[in-house]
C-alpha cells in the first residue's frame, strides 16, 4: 500500500480539525473576533462540518479554514498569482468548497479535506463581469454575474459531483429584473423547498425570487424597506440574512411561503464590524468576515453576532 505524503499545510490543516473535534470547557466562551493572516483581503465566508468556517481570498484565492471555537486556523487552499475567490459555498453532500472566482470570469471547486482541486470552470473571457457569488442546490450551483444580467449554472451528479465545463450553462435574468449601471446580481441563496433561487440586487436594494429554468424573477416585497448595498445572504428556514456592506448591518428578514414578500424583523450590527460583506452560521451565531472595503489598513477579521 502507497504511503500517503502530507505537506505541511495538510498537517496543520489535520491539526485544526483535531483541536475542533475536541469539545471545549463550558466555560470557554467562542470569541467574538477571530484574525485572519495579514494581507488576506477576505470577502466570503461559508460554514463546513462543525465549529469550521472556510474564507476566501480576493488577493490570491487561497481558502482559510477556520476554527469558529478556539480563533484559530490555517491555510486549506494555497493562493495562486491570477486567482480570486469572492462567494463560497459547501456542499454538503460532497465536502466540496464552490468559490467564484470575481473579474477573472471563472469558478473552482475544493475538497474540504484535503484543499485539492476537483473541477475549475470558465464562463467568461475578459471585461465579461464579476462572478460574485453561489449557491449549490440538490441538481445544480448557480453563479451570479454582478455586471451582465445573467447567472450561470454548473449541473450537480446524483452523487453530488460537479459537471464538466460542456455542461454549463447560461440563465439570462428577466420577469422583473432591474438591471441598471454598477453591480447588480450580488448575494444568492434558495428557498426551502430547494427550487427557487433568491438575488439580491446591491444596486437597485431588492431583492428578487428567480425561476433557475427560466430565468424570470420576480421582485419580493419588502414592505417599502431597502436592501441597497446588499452583499451576502444566508437563508435558515424562513429567515433571510442580507449582509449589507457599507451599512455595517445585517438585515433580518422573514420570508413568505411564496416569497412574494419579507419582512424586516431587525438589522443586527456590532462595533466590531469594518464594511462586512459575506455572513455564515454556527449554533445561534452569525459569522461575518470584514472586508473593510474602503477604509484604512487594518487587521481583516471575522466578527461573531448572536442572532
């Protein structure tokens, strides 16, 4: 039988996931900021299998997989020259990291225990938009495009494996869809029911209930309440979590069986906030990382919220 060779990545990344098995004293609170490597420029952030958090890089496209418990963590996905990760998602199912990939116009696929690559897509060559963000359904994940009015899907296996690149194809966005100058199609998330997508428009502060067979959306009714600057969402049951960046606030909204409306149930906030763009779960806590978009260098973090 082969020895397996470890790097020394893997071995720090193995030790991470050692130490987040291991329960904490109750009396251990989980901290409500944990740093990030200087120069990381972080801008999503997607919870795995327990207490680990993975964030992206906008420098390079390198994953961090975080420890939510203890504050620590590692490097799971070495960054590359050329590369960006933005939204992230993971699936389930698979273990797979989904990071889209921003102007480069390209997506890539990770395995979560091991940082290696399993699939890499391309959907455009360059000044073709921003792949922004993306969601993994049952039969799919879809990618939003912040500059066309478009979302791209990448057919899911039965088992879970992501298609090849021949399979991908191109939703263009219509029905109610606004499509006006500076990003558009930001944060994307599902319904409970797993069969319609929900977008978000930064640009316009709406938020849109889309049909992934057609493409046609239909404009949610938030009750004359705003979602401009609307960045990452994260949806647990009939909540929906809209991260709204330069606001400093993450917007709580409870969602209608038919999603035809939402209503704003609260904006939650912290003085640890520093333009946060992507929010995750763990427990009762949000976890949202700072991109500090716009502001003085300073140490990139990800804030805990109770929620």
């Amino acid at each position: 039988m082969r020895a397996r060779l470890w790097t020394f990545p893997m071995l720090l990344l193995a030790a991470v996931l050692l130490f987040a098995a291991v329960p904490a004293r109750a009396s251990q609170p989980f901290p409500e900021v944990i740093g990030l490597p200087d120069g990381f420029n972080p801008e999503g952030i997607v919870a795995g299998r327990g207490p680990i958090a993975y964030v992206g890089s906008l420098a390079n496209g390198a994953i961090y997989a975080a420890d939510l418990r203890r504050g620590t963590g590692a490097i799971l996905v070495p960054g590359q020259t050329g590369r960006v990760a933005v939204g992230l998602e993971f699936d389930r199912k698979t273990g797979y990291i989904y990071a889209a990939g921003g102007n480069t116009g390209t997506a890539y696929v990770y395995d979560s225990r091991t940082g290696a690559e399993v699939a890499a897509y391309s959907f455009f060559g360059p000044g073709g938009g921003f792949v922004n963000d993306v969601v993994v359904t049952r039969d799919a994940a879809y990618f939003t495009n912040s500059n066309q009015p478009v979302l791209y899907r990448v057919p899911l296996e039965r088992n879970g494996q992501p298609a090849d690149q021949a399979a991908v194809t191109t939703i263009t966005l219509g029905g109610d869809w606004q499509q006006v100058s500076g990003f558009n199609a930001n944060g994307i998330e599902v319904n409970r029911k797993g069969d319609t997508l929900i977008v978000v428009n930064s640009s316009v502060g709406m938020l849109y209930a889309v049909d992934p067979a057609t493409g046609v959306a239909s404009a949610i009714d938030l009750g004359g309440e705003s979602v401009l600057n609307g960045d990452g969402l994260l949806r647990i049951g009939n909540t929906l979590y809209v991260v709204r960046n330069r606001l400093n606030i993450i917007a709580a909204f409870t969602l209608a069986d038919d999603l035809r409306s939402a209503t704003l149930e609260q904006n939650l906030s912290s003085p640890n906030f520093a333009v946060p763009t992507t929010v995750t779960s763990f427990g009762r806590a949000l976890y949202a990382v700072n991109a500090r978009f716009g502001l003085p260098p300073g140490p990139f973090t990800i804030v805990r919220v109770e929620r």
